[in-house]
C-alpha cells in the first residue's frame, strides 16, 4: 500500500512561469545571425551538441546556452566570426537574464491550494543567481516550505532532497513539465511524477513516458492538481 502522500515537489521552468520559449526565440536570433555561414537546421543542430557537451562545464541555464552559442559560432565560421555577432550573442543572453517573469495559468492557485494540506518544495535546476532571481521576481517565493537549487535532477537527488523529511520519497510527488527530469527521475526515487505538458520542451528533457508505472499521472494543466493530490492523499 503506498504511504500517504506528504510532500508536493514543483518543477519551476515551464511549469510556473514561461522558460523555453525565450531559449527558441533566441535560437532563431542565433540562425538569422549566422546564415551566411549555414543553413538553420544545421546550426541548431550543432548549438544542441555544443549544449550538451557543455553542460558538465556549465551546468544548465541562459549563461551555459550563451556560451554553447559563441563557441558554434566560432566553430561554423572556422574562428572568422564577427565580433560585432559575438557581441550580439552576448546581448541576446543578458536579455534573456532580464526578461520578467510570467506566471502559466493556475500556478499561484496550485501552490496555494495544495500547501494549505501539504508541504510544498520548489525543485529547480540551473543558475543559482538566474534561478533565485526569476524566484523572486514570480512573487511564489513565500508560498514554498522550502526551496531547492540543484545542478541536476536525477533520482539521487529526488532521494536526498525528499529523504530529509520523516516520510521519504514514498510520501512524496514531483509536478513538472520534463518527462525525463520531473517525471522519470523522481519515479526512480520511489515517488510519484506528475507530468503536466508545456508544449515547448528542449530535447534533451525528452524521454519516454512511463504510461504504465502505477506512479505516473499526467494533467491537462495545473488546474487539476488540487484534486489529483486530494485523490491520492
């Protein structure tokens, strides 16, 4: 029998307030730049790999994706790039960093609504300074018991943020919008992973859906979070 449920975790990106789609826009900004140099497609598939092989060095967020674009524009262009481009690269990453925050529909009303019966964590991964900022700028920051930064979501990390608390990552639920980071990750862990879809996921968040796990369920919107934590508590 699963033990009563405790704990709500939520993912931040994508899940609270609009993320990726500022990454795409940006990506497209990247292309236009460089089209002399390459077609689109094979710009954006070579940013991709420049992202993930730097993501052991800089960890995830807009100062990383900055970075992995100077470095494909350096290689595409055989070290001839502009400075004039690299200096708009460096632009196109700090308007990332100051953009305001928008809140996705029925997140405040979530968070409310289940931390009246529930502990609430925020688990986000990425920039601590970027990830803090965009915390405060939501206005959900009070809302949370606690807050958690990592550099990676993996089911270690679900075990050891969730196993601080008495009733463990049995007790416990991630709600997000990464099939791989959210969803999979915490399931491994021995919690629930609730998958709630943004419509705009980067690719190396994808991974196959754990449809037939007894700990998996997916909603529409946040909306409907209230009474599926409800169902299972």
């Amino acid at each position: 029998m699963d033990q009563k449920l405790t704990t709500i975790g939520f993912d931040a990106d994508d899940t609270l307030w609009h993320n990726e789609r500022f990454f795409q826009l940006t990506q497209t900004h990247f292309a236009e730049l460089l089209a002399d140099h390459a077609g689109r497609d094979h710009l954006l598939e070579r940013l991709l790999a420049a992202e993930k092989r730097n993501i052991r060095h800089y960890g995830y967020g807009i100062k990383g994706f900055t970075l992995s674009m100077i470095e494909t524009a350096i290689e595409v262009t055989e070290d001839r790039v502009p400075a004039s481009v690299i200096r708009q690269l460096i632009e196109a990453g700090q308007d990332m960093l100051a953009h305001p925050i928008e809140l996705l529909p029925h997140a405040r009303e979530a968070i409310e609504t289940v931390a009246t019966t529930h502990r609430v964590v925020l688990i986000t991964k990425g920039d601590l300074i970027d990830q803090e900022r965009k915390l405060a700028q939501s206005g959900l920051g009070e809302l949370f018991d606690a807050v958690e930064i990592v550099s990676e979501k993996s089911p270690e990390t679900y075990h050891a943020i969730f196993g601080q608390y008495d009733e463990g990552p049995a007790s416990a639920m991630m709600v997000g919008n990464s099939m791989r980071s959210d969803v999979v990750a915490p399931i491994k862990a021995g919690c629930w992973g609730v998958y709630v879809p943004h419509g705009l996921v980067w690719e190396i968040e994808q991974a196959e859906t754990p449809a037939d796990n007894p700990r998996y369920r997916e909603l529409q919107d946040l909306g409907e979070l209230a009474g599926l934590v409800r169902a299972l508590s």
